[in-house]
C-alpha cells in the first residue's frame, strides 16, 4: 500500500545516519570493503539513491551495528523503497512539485506566506480549477482534474485528519481581494478561509495594505519542518519554473527570521478573520443572484 509519508525523508534519515556511521573513513575504503561502488555510496549518503537490501546488508556487517541500529537502517531503507500515493500523479506533477509533496508529507509544522494566491492547502475547487485555467503547466482539462485530485489529497492529510501538522499561514491583503470566477465564487472561498482558520492545527493571519513595504515582497515561500532532530528543515521558495529547495541551516534560518518579520507586521487571528467577513460582505453579488 502506498504511505502517507513519502521515501525522500527515509532516504534522508538513513543518508544522515549512513554519513555520521562512516566518521572519519573515506568513501573509498567503505567501497573498497563493501564492494559497492563509491558512487552509489555517495548517492545513499545524500538521501538520492533508492537503498538495496543487499547493500544495506553489507553496511550493517561492515560497520557491525547493533541488533536496535540494524533494525532502524532496514526500517528506513524499506519505507525509501516505498512507492507514495502521488506517485501515480507523476506525469501532471510538474517539477519540483512532486519533491515538495514528499518534504511536505513528514512535517510537524508548515509555515506559510502567500503574497498573491491562496495556497493549495486553503483552496477551494471552484478557486483551484480558475487558477489552473491561467497556469502554464496545466495543459489540459483532464490534467487539471488529477492535479486537483492530488490537491485534494493533500487536503485531507494535511489539513482534515487528525494527526495533522500545525499549519501557519501568512496571508498578504492582495490575496483576499483579487478577484477570479463569480462573486458567488469569491464568497466560498473566503468563507471557507473563515472557516479553516478556526481549526485547532491552523493559524491564518493577514498582511493588510496598512503595513506599507516588509519583508516578503519578494515572493512565495514555505518552511518545512520536522519533530524529528535527523530531518533537516526544508525551506521551498515557488516560481514560474517550479520549486527550489533550501536545505542549509544558515538559509533556512534566513527565511525563518523573514516570516517572522512578516508576522509581526500581521493582523491578530479575530482581526484576520474579521477582514476576511468584512471583504466576504461587501463582495457584490453577481445579477442573477439575490440582492
């Protein structure tokens, strides 16, 4: 069955582990030893390479682990091996998405900070298939319909189950107000935003024009973050071609100090929702609809 979790983060546990298990060796005496290439050992100490049962076998022998340490490399290198449920999406992933799906699917906390769209987690279906009409990467209705199954997917994970991750979303004023669809369509979205922002694991705070030029002018980005001290956080900054990944402490810590920078220029939650009411109301009703 495919995992809630995706390899990429076992991978990275077991690179992580494989790295501090070599210490001060060379890559080509563990090859040497083992008789796997250096290459391949290379790719498994950087969480690339998909892991072997065979060579995780000879590491084991070579490094003569323990029966608790053993049994911790095999568990991860088996869910690496693992096939994840977006799997089946690849061909309408584009790139860098499926990556970011895998990060995202392991953290204990995503924050969030969204200068002009709604993010996929807070998106409704009449605002995703309006936004796909205008991306570039979505080249057909039926590939639409599978990026929103995969969206919807994530919803569910991420946002409606019961061990979901805390969510925190930085949300700029331009977001609420630009308009796409019907009125009609508009007041869903920023009612299910009303209502989203009252759940236990979500924070939504609101950037309003009031706070004048701060520090996340330059664009989208989300910090990924993990309960697990061997899973580097992950920073993903969005662009028209596709996501990039941060992954050294000075940069994540760079982004960290960022979204909170952008925070404390934010409104307050009742505030953050009280904007979203008071834009959802004054939202004109379309003509065929009830005045």
């Amino acid at each position: 069955m495919p995992s809630s979790e995706g390899p990429l983060l076992h991978r990275r546990r077991l690179g992580a582990e494989l790295r501090r298990l070599r210490g001060e060796r060379t890559l080509e005496e563990v090859a040497e030893a083992t008789l796997i290439s250096t290459s391949k050992l290379s790719r498994l100490e950087n969480g690339q390479g998909v892991p072997q049962p065979r060579d995780i076998r000879d590491l084991v022998n070579f490094y003569e682990l323990d029966v608790p340490t053993a049994d911790r490399l095999r568990r991860w290198a088996s869910a690496g091996r693992s096939q994840a449920w977006w799997r089946e999406y690849s061909d309408v992933l584009f790139e860098g998405l499926a990556t970011y799906v895998d990060y995202e699917s392991g953290a204990s906390t995503i924050r969030s900070y969204a200068a002009a769209i709604v993010p996929p987690l807070l998106q409704t279906d009449t605002y995703a298939v309006e936004l796909y009409k205008v991306l570039p990467t979505i080249k057909s209705e039926e590939s639409a319909r599978r990026v929103l199954e995969v969206r919807a997917r994530r919803q569910q994970v991420l946002v409606e189950s019961d061990d979901a991750p805390q969510l925190i979303f930085v949300l700029d004023e331009a977001v609420l107000r630009r308009p796409f669809g019907s009125p009609d369509d508009v007041r869903e979205q920023l009612d299910h935003l009303h209502a989203v922002s009252r759940q236990r694991n979500v924070s939504l705070r609101v950037l309003p024009f009031g706070a004048g030029l701060h520090a996340g002018l330059l664009g989208l980005f989300t910090i990924l973050q993990y309960a697990d001290d061997r899973d580097r956080d992950v920073v993903a900054v969005e662009s028209h071609t596709g996501e990039r990944f941060l992954e050294q402490p000075s940069n994540v810590l760079e982004y960290i100090r960022i979204f909170d920078a952008i925070t404390r220029k934010t409104l307050d939650h009742d505030e953050s929702r009280a904007l979203i009411k008071e834009i959802r109301d004054r939202t004109t009703r379309s003509p065929e609809g009830t005045p």
